[in-house]
C-alpha cells in the first residue's frame, strides 16, 4: 500500500512538469513565472512540516493518511479545470494552479514522516532500509509508467487530462487507505508471534504498539534532539540527495526539449529510463544496506555506503554538459545519476534510526523541512542560471557540488546511528 501512495504522491508532483510546455504556451507566461509555479508547492509543503507532523503523532496513520490522499488528489483534479473556458483568463488560470498547488504542498507534508513512522511500527532495524526502500520506488516506478501515458492522452484531449486522470486515481486510493489499512496493534492480519518479530528487542512494545495520542512530545525533547550534530548531518545530507531529484521532478522533462533540443515524442519514451533505473537503484540501496548489517557491519557503516558512494557518483551528472550534441549519451549520463542519488536515498532510514518512534512525526518534519528546501532552491536556480547563462550548465554543476558536498558530510559528520536516548535529557531545575 506504501507503494502506491508514493507512487501517487510523486505522480501528482511531476504531473505539472509534464503538461508545463502546453501550460506555459497556453497562458502565455514565462520561464521564471513557471519556475515559482513549481516550487509553490515545496514553500506550503515546508510551512505545514511541523504542524502536519504533530497531526501525525495525534491522530495517526490511518484516517489522517487517508484525509491528506483525499485533499492533495482533490487539489490535482481540480487543476484540470484550468483548461477549461469556465475558468476566464490567462491569470485567472494562473492562480487557480498556484493556489491547487499550494494546496498539493499542504496535505503532501505530513505523507513521508506517515511513511518512516509506518515502516517503523512494521519493520525492525535489519528490514527497515530494505522495506523503505520497496515501497520508495513506487514514486519512480509509477512515474516511469505514467509519463509516456500521459504525453500521449495530453496529445489528444489536452493538458487538462493529465490532473484529471492523476487526480481521479488519488481519490480512488484515498478511500481504499481508509477502508484497509491498520496499524500492527489494530490489524487482524498480524498475529502475536508476528507482533513479537516486529518488536526488535521490546523497543515496538515500549513506544509504537502503545495506542496512538498517548505519547506526547515536548518541546524540551525536540531541542534535545536537534542539538545532536549527526541530525543535522542527516538533514543536510537528505538535502544534497533530494537536490537532484526535485531536478527530475521540474526541469527535467523540460531540459530534455530545450537544453538537448528533442520532440515531445521522443521526450515521452526517453524520459521513462532515468526513472526506471532509479527505481532499481532506491531498492538496490535498501538491500545493499540490510544486507551489510545483517553480516554484522555497523550500523552506520552499513548506511554509509549506499549514502555516500551514491551521492558521490551521482555528483558526475555535470558531464552532461559535455555531451549535448548527443542526446543518447546525455540520457545515459542522467539515468545512471537518478541511480546512484535513488540507492543513496536512506535519509528517511538514518533518521528513522536514531529518533524516538514517537517524534518520528514531529521531528521528521524538521528533517523534511531541510531536505525539501531543495524543491525551492533548485527550480529558482535553474531558472537563475538559464536566465543568466542561456543553457544548463551552471545548473548542473549546482547539482554536483551540492551531492558531492553531501557525500562528504554524511562520511564525516556522522558517527553513529544509535536511537537518541531521551532519558540523557538534563533535568530541569
């Protein structure tokens, strides 16, 4: 089930960069105009991280899920109606799109902290990258499916279709969340000898099988946990990697039409391989890591290497610069990048490790907060640098100092993995 909503939920936010040539010709507007379009969702997906992380540890993971799935699949349907003459002018348009995008932001924020804090219910500490890392390919796997499927409907019916047909299946799964899912406590597919595998050691029976609300989390501990050196290490690492994914999910379609010249045609079919390769990349990432811890590797080295041998190799996507004149080259460049930043995407796991399960909510969010400013800087600089420049090079050389500083932060910075013990907290006088 994890996998199709984050398969849904990056469908609905690359949905905009597929139909944006078709958008920005009908309204008229400009590079830069498309770029804010873009990142408005990652400014409302950013304000609502806390306060969607503490709905999150209150209300819990399965109607709050289902609430957001609704909200956000709602706000992509009614993009739609953009392409319709009942909505008026060009800049009525406009905002009809800015405002369901910020919308999007808004019920999208608390989705991946519900995500970490599900896999932690369910999954012990030597299956969790593995699982996190199954369900995670769900965003690329669905978006490698999707795209050649909706160019070719966009083709026929318009740009309406696209958020139409995203949107309307959203809806859909919304329901079938509420209608199935069940944490391990509550779910009667989960017998006590299951209950007792999951528990790791008694850390499930302590914190998340507890009915969820009766945990609640201070603000002291949130201080105490963002002072520790390795959850900022992690979050700026988190940001590095999603730096060259939110390039995937906004300029990318459109660097292949104007930065390397193809048809919408060829764009639909060549666009699918990065994100097919990602996807085997984000799963090959979570079993490399399991794989080394349960041969006794530490912790934080089994994390180590996927995080940081990824983002290092995923730093040479600046060659593309090089290689322009061949389109075929470029594409191989780029899949090869997608896979190595997608088997270095365990941020959510290293976070996982060492926060207390109830804070995963509210925590997560802070993390969230940092990784994703990557989805306002990188639609604002690629514009910046094409405005400046006439091309993508600068932009691209952004991408790979920012993962390759990322590769060495987490090397560096992060010593170990060890879950934060609360009962450290100085006490109060």
């Amino acid at each position: 089930m994890l996998f199709i909503a984050v398969g849904i939920n990056y469908m609905d936010r690359v949905n905009l960069s597929i139909a944006s040539t078709a958008i920005q010709a009908d309204l008229g507007i400009s590079g830069v105009q498309l770029g804010w379009l873009m990142s408005a969702f990652t400014w409302a997906y950013l304000f609502a991280q806390i306060p969607g992380g503490w709905l999150l540890d209150r209300f819990g993971t399965q109607g709050f899920y289902a609430l957001l799935i609704l909200t956000w699949s709602a706000a992509t349907f009614a993009m739609g109606f953009g392409a319709l003459p009942i909505i008026g002018s060009a800049a009525a348009v406009f905002g009809l799109l800015l405002v369901c995008r910020l919308i999007l932001g808004l019920a999208q924020a608390p989705s991946f902290p519900a995500n970490a804090k599900i896999a932690a219910m369910w999954l012990p500490h030597h299956e969790r990258a593995r699982g996190i890392g199954t369900y995670s390919i769900g965003q690329y796997v669905v978006i490698a499916l999707m795209t050649p499927l909706l160019g070719y409907l966009m083709g026929i019916f318009g740009w309406s279709s696209v958020f139409f047909l995203t949107g309307g299946l959203g809806l859909v799964f919304a329901v079938y969340w509420w209608l199935r899912y069940r944490d391990p406590q509550n779910s009667r597919h989960a017998n006590q000898a299951e209950l007792d595998y999951i528990s790791d050691a008694g850390r499930f029976g302590q914190v998340v099988i507890a009915e969820e609300g009766k945990h609640k989390v201070s603000w002291a501990e949130v201080r105490f946990v963002m002072r520790h050196r390795r959850f900022w290490a992690i979050c700026f690492t988190h940001f590095a990697a999603t730096s060259i994914l939110y390039f995937f999910l906004t300029w990318f379609i459109i660097y292949l039409e104007q930065g390397l010249g193809l048809s919408t045609a060829s764009v639909g079919v060549l666009a699918s391989f990065p994100y097919l390769l990602a996807a085997v990349g984000v799963l090959f990432g979570g079993v490399l890591s399991d794989m080394l811890f349960k041969r006794r590797v530490s912790l934080v080295w089994s994390r180590k290497v996927p995080i940081v041998s990824g983002l290092a190799f995923s730093s040479l996507i600046f060659l593309c610069n090089f290689y322009e004149s061949s389109p075929t080259v470029v594409v191989v460049i780029l899949s090869l990048a997608f896979f190595a930043n997608a088997y270095s995407n365990l941020g959510w796991t290293a976070m996982s490790d060492i926060l207390p399960k109830k804070m995963i909510g509210t925590v997560g969010g802070v993390f969230n907060i940092c990784g994703n400013m990557a989805g306002i800087l990188t639609p604002i600089m690629f514009g910046l640098f094409i405005d400046m420049n006439g091309n993508f090079h600068g932009a691209m050389y952004y991408l790979s100092i920012v993962a390759f500083a990322g590769a060495l932060c987490f090397l560096f910075l992060v010593d170990n993995l060890d879950e934060i013990d609360l009962s450290a907290m100085p006490e109060r006088g």
